[in-house]
C-alpha cells in the first residue's frame, strides 16, 4: 500500500429492503424482488416482490398478535404509538429522503408530508383510550336493564394502502386500524413501497408486538386478491385499488362479509375525521338486569 | 300438551277476537301514495300458517314497479329531504301514535299472516315498534349532535329488504331511521308475511305522510333482488339469511350504494355452575323457543357446564311440558306455528340430520294441530362441535346442548361459529361475567337475559352475522353519509 492513496469518495452501505411479518424481516418466500425507481426512473433498490403464501403468512402472524393487542389496555396502545411517533422523528432525515425519492418532491415538500405523518401518528396514540367513550355508552333501556354498548377491534384488517401517498398516506391508513385494537396486514404503495418497508423498521423498536402490522411489497393486485378471500381476514380498506380491481377484490371479500371500506379520493393534509377509527370497529351491547332491592331481593 | 300430570295447567280457551281486524280479500303495492296493481298483474296469496287458510291476494311486484317505486321515492326525496328534522319528526311521532291506537288490530293481523303468539306480537312486536318510531322520531331534529359531524346528510333512496320473523318490527327497524335522516324508502316485505306492511302503507297515509317517502314492494326474492340491484338506488339494508346477505355485498359492490346486513346466528346460551337453575331455564326457554326460535339471535346453542348439566336438563326438560303449543291467537299459547312449509321442512331435515348424525333427540309430549306447519319444542344431548345441529343456524324451535368445563372452554366453543350475533351468559359471579362479555365475539350479549331488545340499544352482528348496526344512536350511521 502506498502512501500516496488518492482520496476517494466512501462507498455507501445500501440496504436490503425487507418485508416485515410477525416482528421479523423476511425475504419473499418466493425469492422475487422487482426494482424500484425514483420519479425520474433512476434505480433505488430492489424490492421483495410478495407472494400469494407472503400474504398469508402475514394474515397467520397478524391473527396470532390480534387477542394480545386487541387485548392491551387502551393507555398502553396509546403510549406504544406514541413511541412510534418518537421513532419517526429520530429518522426523519431518511423518510424525507426516502418520500422525496418516492414522489419526485423536493425536500421541503418531502419534509412537510413526514412532519404530518408523525403528527398524525401522535394524533391517533391519542385516541387509542377516547374513541371508547365518543362512540360508546350506556343506552337508556325501557326496562329494568343496564346496558353498555362498546367499541372493539373487528380483527385483521387488510389494507391496500395509497399508491400516491407512500408514507403520510400509509400512515393515514395504518395507524387508525392499529389504534382500536386491529391487526394490519399492509399492501404497499406498489411503485414507491420503500417508505412503507422502513415503516417497518421503526414499528420493530418501537414497543409494538411482532404481528400488530405487516408489510408486504410487491404487486397490489397479486398480493391483494388472496387476502381479499382469506377466510380469517375480517376487513379490507381498498384504498390502494383501481376501480377496476376495487370491485373485484369486493366481490371476494363478500365471501366471509369483510367490513369494506371503498376507495375515494382523501387530501391526507385534511384533518382524518374519525371515520377511519370507526370504520373497522364493532359494537357490543352487553345488558344485565338491575335487579330490585325488593324482598324477593332478585328480579330476574 | 296435555300429560296426566299437568293437569294443573289445563287451561279453556282463550282465543283474541279476530274481528278487531279487517283484512281485504286483496292488496296491491303501495307506490308514490296509492295502492296499485303490479305492472305485470301477478299476484300471490298469503296464507295463516297456522291454519293454511288463505288471508289475501297481494300483488307481486316486478322490475318495473321497482323501477317505478324508486323513481317515486327519488322524486319524494328532494322534498323530504329538505324539510326541517323538526317536520320530518312530527311525522314519525304521529306514525309512532297510530302504530299505538292501532296495535290490538295490527297484534292480531301479524298472529295470522306470521303464526307466532298472540301474546308476542301483543306483548313484545308491536310496543317495540312504536317505540322505535317514537325514539326514532326524535333524533330527526338533533342530528347535528349525534356525533356524525355538523349537518349529517341523508343518503338518498333506500333499498331495504326484510324478513318474515318479526315483520312490522323489522319494518320498524328500517324505516324509522331512514325518515328520521331524510331518507326515502323502497320497502320489500317477506313473501309469507307481506300485511302488515300493507297495513303500515295505509298509516302512513293516515299520518299524511308525503307521497312517495315509503313504498311498499310485496314480492319475492327477486323482487327484492331487484331493489338492491336497482341503480337509483344509494343505500341497501337487508335483514335475513347470511347466504342471500353475501349475495347482495358482491351486487353493491363496486358502486358507490351504503350497505348494511343483519345476518343470521348460532348464539351461544352459556350456564355456569353459579347459575340460579330456575331463572336460567327461563332464559334458555325465551332464548331459543320465542317466536318458535325463527329468531336470527336465538340462542341455540346451550351450552352447560358439565357439573351441573344432569340437573339442568331435568328442570328445562320439566319447563318444556308445561309449553302450551297451538292456536296463536289464543292468549295461553306459547309456541305459535311455523311460518311457512318451506320452513317447517328446513326445520324438519335438520332436525333428522342431527339424530342421523348421533346426537340424542328429545321433545315433551306434544300434540301437534292437523292443519297448518307445526314443530314441537325439540332438543339435542350429546352435541358435539362437529355436529351440522352445532353449526348451521336452523331457525326453529330446536336446542342444541353441548357441555364444557372451564369458563376458557366455554368461550372458544361459543366463539367457534361463522357467526356472531348473540350470545347469553348465566351466573352469579359480576367479574365472570365481565371476563366472559369481553372474550365472546359477539354483538349483542345478555347477562342473566335474554331475548330482550330496545329502542335506543344498538344491536347487529361480528363475524359472517353481518354489519351496520340497527338500533340507538349507532342505527343512524346506516342512513348517513358519513364515509
């Protein structure tokens, strides 16, 4: 070695874009990955490109995580989103790099769509322990009853998240599911997943159970119909199909009566509204008897 | 069922006076205000199942009167629509009032083209449907606070399809919400209990109701395809089979239509050990033999814990003999008929295959009436999961027991269904009851009930029972544009 070595510019470590699934970062079990591009057509990275048996080893890991989330107490939801928020901030050099990348922005613009995305996360950690108490209560029977009607988790959620949007939008359409309780298995944006799959890293260090969300790359529609079918998927937010493909993965999801939400036309700067926490909600009703405190001292 | 021992309980009968209602020896649909023949002058007779006497002709409705019902509804909507809730309201408290004046007819009229008891549609259908008109009524000028954001708009023309168990009350569960929102209606009542609907139409004119903001399609399936399927249409809500829900989720889908299903049931009757055995046995009586089980949250699956099963089954198998099964309109009855042979056969195979399939089949001495479909109050021992009884909603009088030991056990077999509808816990202990309601995935769950409905409680189902839910604050949800 000589000592007049010529100073060269460092050679960059790139990363190997994962999926993520039950807390872990898998490779697609098909070995495929598709190259994804910058808006100008520049290469930035091979990504997996999922299968068929990706999807539904995710529905597996998001059903396992299902009962232990949905059974957390709202307050520790809220504190783990919470946390997420406080992860995204510590990367938020690279999401802007990544969006602006994605969606051809120039960094400011790129910096406004990840400052909101953040915001909206700390919005939903919020609501985790207050959604209960707006869409809940007690319903004033004609009788001797008491009844409480109660919001709970629908259960795994498959969400095609927004094409154009990769990372505000995906955090619009992600963080209401987890919020009440869902699990998540994600679909993408399918031309700009990078955002989506970093996403993934920050949920694994950030308190939140492998398996309460999902990430999976690749090609919407391919991905998206056997999870429209799957039979232990309870809901599906279309938001990230065609009209085309909107319909047909609405018609499978009839199969088992998967709460639907359609595709429409969202500014995510807007504020969310509710609508996303509610639409993959239930409601329980649960009654007793009052009883009396006559001398019979029941009154079944 | 009369045995020797029951003596006691022999009763002379009771029967309500059938003059109190005037049925028309024909009907025709109530389109835009009028009665008026079906475009294709098809008509259908709507027979007493418990008699199989023909009660009326009703006109048939086609795809042109569907075509011709939402365009009156469509033109009525704009009207209707912008008048203030205030308005709107006064309507629904003046139809909520009718129902009242007019329920011993409307009881009566509902006994003969249903066949459930007299003491149920007296007692439970018709005070609940004006209590859901009166409740109803009243939203429709606080929308702005029922939490759907300022101004809540209505949806349009709304498509709804109904079943033939509680025919004016789940007429009630339709239409009250969607008036109160603003709402028009296209009504298609159940082909075997098409009056009371009809009778409702002619409420609406004596509520002065304007024309066009409820009409009424008697038909059959596809007339009621034809509503849902209908272009013009922007909401569909549908109560009846989880089959014919699915079918109607792949029709709406891909259009921009709001739609709600209130599916069928397997509900779980869950007795723990603690439970007081009496009031539980009255439970699982009202859970699974009111309305003769064609209730979508019956509860049809007992199950007990495994202690005290011997003791429990003696006292309900006590309960059922003293059932008085027969004439609906008499005061004393209380297992009415069958709605229809169609269901009498269903209820029957069914029946066959859970002896077929080795569970053990037991019902009291029962005499069954020569004429019209009867079925006695049956039940199964030695129920397993696997068992199509365990499985498949049958939608009549039938119970099938199944055991288990700990209170985990108890849920995963009560949650172990494609549905989610209902389900009853018995016992003494609040904390269990508690730990249990939150486990079962189900929308509606009784503690030491059962069977009991109100107003302002929303109720639907989890799971393949469907979604939306009908009822209380939640209800209005259905009717709105709120995503």
């Amino acid at each position: 070695m000589s000592d007049k070595t010529e100073k060269t510019e460092r050679l960059s470590v790139f990363k190997t874009y994962k999926l993520y699934v039950g807390g872990k970062f898998p490779r697609s079990e098909s070995g495929r990955v598709y190259e994804v591009t910058d808006s100008k057509g520049k290469w930035l990275a091979n990504a997996p490109q999922s299968s068929r048996k990706d999807a539904r080893d995710a529905v597996v890991a998001a059903r396992k995580a299902f009962g232990g989330w949905a059974g957390a107490t709202a307050y520790l939801r809220g504190q783990i989103l919470y946390r997420v928020a406080e992860m995204l901030e510590g990367r938020r050099d690279q999401f802007v790099r990544e969006v602006a990348d994605a969606e051809g922005l120039s960094k400011s613009k790129a910096a406004l769509q990840v400052d909101a995305a953040i915001d909206r996360w700390v919005w939903y950690a919020g609501w985790t322990d207050k959604i209960a108490q707006v869409v809940g209560g007690g319903n004033p029977v004609a009788g001797p009853f008491f009844n409480l009607s109660t919001p709970e988790p629908t259960g795994v959620v498959a969400v095609l998240a927004p094409q154009e949007s990769s990372f505000l939008g995906l955090v619009s359409v992600i963080a209401p599911v987890i919020a009440t309780g869902n699990t998540a298995v994600v679909i993408a944006s399918e031309q700009s997943p990078l955002p989506a799959l970093s996403l993934g890293e920050v949920l694994a260090t950030s308190d939140l159970p492998g398996g309460v969300v999902n990430v999976l790359s690749g090609r919407t529609a391919e991905i998206a119909a056997p999870l429209a079918a799957h039979q232990d998927v309870n809901a599906i937010d279309l938001t990230g199909a065609d009209e085309v493909l909107a319909k047909e993965l609405e018609i499978a999801a009839a199969d088992n009566l998967k709460r639907v939400v359609r595709p429409q036309a969202v500014d995510y700067f807007g504020p969310p509204g509710i609508e996303r926490l509610t639409a993959f909600l239930e409601t329980k009703t649960v009654w007793h008897p009052t009883g009396s405190l006559g001398a019979s001292g029941s009154s079944y | 069922m009369a045995s020797p021992k029951a003596s006691a309980f022999e009763y002379a009968p009771a029967p309500e006076s059938r003059s109190v209602v005037d049925i028309a020896p024909s009907y025709g649909l109530f389109i835009d205000g009028e009665f008026t023949e079906a475009a294709d002058g098809r008509v259908f007779k709507s027979i007493s199942p418990s008699t199989e006497e023909v009660l009326s002709e009703v006109a048939q409705a086609g795809e042109a009167d569907v075509d011709r019902a939402v365009r009156a509804a469509r033109k009525a909507f704009e009207k209707w629509s912008a008048l203030p809730g205030s308005e709107r309201a006064k309507y629904l408290f003046r139809i909520a009032r009718i129902v009242q004046e007019r329920s011993r007819e409307l009881a009566v009229l509902e006994t003969l083209d249903n066949g459930k008891p007299i003491k149920e549609t007296r007692d439970a259908d018709l005070p609940l449907v004006a209590a859901h008109f009166f409740y109803y009524a009243g939203w429709a000028d606080k929308l702005d606070h029922a939490g759907f954001g300022p101004s809540p708009k209505p949806l349009g023309v709304a498509g709804q399809v109904i079943p033939w168990n509680f025919p004016l009350l789940m007429l009630a569960w339709k239409i009250a919400p969607a008036l109160a929102t603003g709402n028009t209606v296209v009504l298609k009542p159940a082909e075997t209990t098409p009056l009371s609907a009809l009778f409702f139409a002619d409420i609406c004119r004596q509520a002065g109701l304007p024309r066009g903001v409820v009409n009424v399609l008697p038909g059959y399936g596809d007339t009621g395809a034809a509503v849902v399927a209908h272009p013009d249409v922007n909401k569909v809500a549908f109560t009846g089979s989880t089959a014919v829900g699915k079918e109607i989720a792949r029709t709406v889908a891909g259009t921009r239509k709001k739609l709600t299903l209130e599916l069928g049931g397997k509900g779980a009757n869950i007795v723990f050990d603690d439970a007081p055995v009496d009031q539980a046995v009255e439970g699982i009586v009202t859970g699974i033999f009111f309305n003769q089980g064609q209730v979508c949250c019956a509860g049809s699956r007992l199950l007990v814990q495994e202690s005290i099963h011997d003791e429990l089954l003696d006292s309900l198998k006590r309960r059922l003999s003293t059932l008085r099964l027969g004439d609906p309109l008499d005061k004393n009855t209380d297992i009415g008929a069958i709605n229809s042979a169609e269901q009498l056969a269903r209820i029957t195979a069914l029946a066959e295959q859970g002896e077929a399939e080795g569970a053990e089949r037991w019902s009291p001495a029962c005499e069954l009436p020569s004429s019209g479909y009867w079925f006695a109050p049956t039940l199964f021992t030695n129920v397993t999961q696997a068992h199509t009884i365990a499985r498949d909603e049958i939608f009549g009088p039938v119970l099938s027991v199944l055991t288990f030991r700990t209170p985990e056990e108890a849920v995963a077999k009560a949650n172990n269904t494609q549905y989610g509808l209902s389900a009853g816990i018995w016992t003494e202990k609040g904390s269990r009851i508690l730990a249990v309601a939150n486990k079962l995935r189900a929308g509606v769950v009784w503690s030491n009930t059962f069977n009991k409905f109100d107003p302002t409680s929303p109720f639907g189902g989890y799971k393949e029972s469907g979604f939306g839910r009908e009822g209380g604050r939640h209800g209005l949800e259905a009717y709105l544009d709120v995503r």
